[in-house]
C-alpha cells in the first residue's frame, strides 16, 4: 500500500460537519501549495493563481484571515445589509420594467442582472461591460474546484486577472456609491489606492462567491413558483417569506461538498481523524438530518419554520459566508416583489440543473411565463 495516499473521509451528521467546521485541527485546503508544485513541475506561470489562493478569504488561514474578516465584519452584518433594501427593491423593479416580453429565463433575465446591479452597488466596483464581467465571474469562480485541469487554471488566471484589474479601477473613480464596500476600505487605507492588491483580491474573492446567490435564487425560484404546490400566492407576504426562507436556503444549497484538510491528529464525536486526511462535508445529505423538519412541511407552507443554526448551507465555523445576510435580504425583497407584481408566474418547464463537479451543482436554465396583475 502507498502510505502517501491521500486518505477521503465523507461526513453526513449535523452535529459532526458542524464540528469539523469551527474545530482547530481542520483547516481549509491549501490550493497554495499545490499551484506552486505544479508550476514547478510544468514551469507554467501561475503566480496570479498563487497569490491569488494565499491571499482570498476562502483559503486563507491563521492570523491573515482573522485581520480579512474583522476588516468586511461590520459591513456585511444582519443589521447593516439592511440599509440595501429599498435600493434592491428598485433595482428589482427597473430589471422587470427592461423586460417587454412575457417569457422570461430566470437565471440570464432576472437573477443574473440582479447579481450584477447589487454587486455594482453593495461593493462599489464600475462595471462597462456588464456581459464581459459576468462571463469572467463564472470562469474564476472554478477556483475552489478540485483537480482542475491546466488549461482550466490558465483560463482561470486570466478572469482573475481581468476582475481584479476592475477592482483596481474602480478604487480610482471618484463617483462610487458613498455607503459602498470600496469607500468603507478607502477610510480604512492611505493613498494611492489602487496599489493595494490584496485588498483586490480581497474585494474579488467577496464577488467571485457571491454569484452563488444567482444561482440560488433560481433554485428557490423553481420551488416557490412550481405548479405542484401553492406556495408563490404566500410568496408576496414578506413575513411568511422571513419565516421560511432559511429552510429553503438548507433544502437547495448549490455547493454540495465542502472541504477540509486535517492538520492535527484528533478524535471528534468518536470519529478518529489522522494529520492530512481529506475530509467533504456533504451539505445537502447533512442538511436533511432527520430531526430537522420534514420537506413535505416546509413546501406545503404550514409548518412556520426558520432554522438559522440547523443547515451548512453558509459553511460553518471562522470561514462562514459573509454573505449570508446580505443574500437572505435581497432573496426576501426580490422574491415578495415578484410575487406580488406578477401573480401568475407560470414555469413552462421544469429546472434544468448541472453537476460542475462533486462540489458545486448549478441551474443552467428556468424558463417562465410571467402575467401582470392588471392583466388578470
Ligand atoms: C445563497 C447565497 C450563498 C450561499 C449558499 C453561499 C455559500 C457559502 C459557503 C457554503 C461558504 C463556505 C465555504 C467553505 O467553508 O469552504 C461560503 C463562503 C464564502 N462566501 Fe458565500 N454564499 C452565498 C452568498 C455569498 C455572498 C452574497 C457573498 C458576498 C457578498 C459571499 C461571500 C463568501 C466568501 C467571501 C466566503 C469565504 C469566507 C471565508 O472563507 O472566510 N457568499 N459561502
């Protein structure tokens, strides 16, 4: 036997994934280590893709990522997401009003823009080409993928290097959005701004995880608007929304595994785990945990049930989505308007969804028919 051979470990318990993710002896897998291996292995020039995995929030560690997420704590809190709120509602409001047809593709006319708009707003950055941003979004956000292959790295490379030059950009305009993410580190900083690239990096690690909101968002979408139950007539009641938004956040997450590397040998819950061990969470699997509510409740829309602390939908532990205020907010505004304006949103067929890989599942299209209320 190899005694170098890495060693999987899949968990499915609640309690144990929850663990595993606030515990001391895992840490997050070092993508550092193994670009610099294979660039010296293929002379190939990774150096962006090597910076750019020591210095975003997702893989770092220690001391460097306490100092990221005390400097983003503040502003992506419950509390301080809230002040987007009406901006998102107009922001949903003019997506609709661009649209003239009655057929709409949820992910490329609705929650894609959506994404794009509050990105331009909540962090600040200027987007010209809102369809080139996009497209480099979706190519670098493959980094935290396993095994990828070299053309996909160079390609990856290359939409890093492309957002975090937009970023850089954006530090010099003037006219950005006061309350925005790039004037709340500027205070924070001395001129020149721009030649900051951790903090680019820092700004484009938050953007690139973000568009797992898009997708979300159509997941959740399906649900609410699925003919097989009567869910999006309650949709536009905001406070039937709060209460169950969370449950559909733990029912359809996208990201179906994440991954940690163990660093010290340890015995969690009677599950023994060995020094550089693999370990996947298996979030839709350990979300499902059978003392939580049953689906069927939660779809039917009787039971009233908000489980905040119940899923890893958002990770868990020091490397918790930052995210998960802000997209719980604009998930409830973007949804109760919709269905409030647009009684009848009709699904003309069913979700079509993607495996990228064992860790990542995404919506490729959910085409609908929308009807007015004044046409009704
Ligand atoms: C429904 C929407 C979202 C879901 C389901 C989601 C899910 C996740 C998950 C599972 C993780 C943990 C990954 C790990 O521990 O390995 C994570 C981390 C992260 N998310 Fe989100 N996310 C969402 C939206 C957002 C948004 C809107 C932002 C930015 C504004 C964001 C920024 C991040 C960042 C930067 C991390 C890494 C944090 C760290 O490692 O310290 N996410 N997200």
């Amino acid at each position: 036997m190899n005694n170098n051979a890495i060693v999987y470990k899949e968990i499915e318990d609640i309690q144990l994934a929850k663990e595993v993710l606030r515990h001391p002896s895992f840490g997050v897998i070092r993508m550092d280590q193994y670009l610099e291996k294979l660039q010296e292995l293929t002379k190939e020039d990774l150096g962006l893709l090597i910076r750019f995995s020591k210095k975003s929030l997702i893989f770092q560690s220690g001391e460097s990522h306490i100092e990221s997420r005390r400097l983003i704590a503040h502003f992506f809190s419950h509390r301080e997401v809230q002040r987007w709120r009406d901006s998102i509602g107009n922001i949903v409001e003019d997506i609709m009003a661009d649209h003239t047809s009655n057929d709409i593709e949820v992910l490329s006319d609705f929650s894609d823009p959506l994404f794009v708009s509050s990105m331009i707003m909540v962090m600040g950055i200027q987007v010209k080409e809102e369809d080139l941003f996009l497209e480099h979004i979706k190519i670098a956000k493959a980094i935290t993928e396993p095994l990828l292959s070299k053309k996909r790295l160079r390609r990856i490379q290359i939409s890093l290097e492309y957002l975090i030059n937009l970023v850089k950009e954006s530090f010099k305009e003037k006219d950005y959005e006061e309350q925005s993410f790039l004037s709340h580190i500027k205070n924070k900083i001395e001129k020149p701004w721009d030649k900051y690239e951790e903090l680019h990096i820092l700004v484009v690690s938050l953007i690139i995880a973000a568009h797992t909101f898009s997708e979300t968002f159509v997941i959740i979408m399906s649900k609410l608007a699925s003919p097989m139950n009567d869910l999006w007539s309650k949709t536009k009641d905001f406070e039937w929304l709060n209460k169950r938004i969370d449950a559909f956040i733990r029912l359809y997450p996208t990201t179906q595994s994440i991954g940690r590397r163990v660093i010290k040998d340890c015995n969690i819950l009677n599950t023994q785990f060995q020094k550089n061990e693999i370990v996947y969470i298996k979030v839709p699997i350990v979300n499902r945990n059978p003392i939580f509510t049953d689906e069927e409740d939660i779809l039917s829309g009787t039971e009233e049930i908000k489980c905040p602390f119940s899923h890893v939908s958002f990770g868990g532990g020091i490397h918790k989505c930052p995210g998960a205020s802000l997209s719980r907010m604009i998930f409830m505004e973007a949804f109760s308007i919709l269905a409030s304006k647009f009684p009848e949103f009709v699904l003309t067929k069913p979700l079509n969804t993607k495996n990228v890989s064992f860790m990542v599942s995404i919506p490729s299209d959910l085409q609908a028919r929308l009807k007015l209320m004044s046409d009704i």
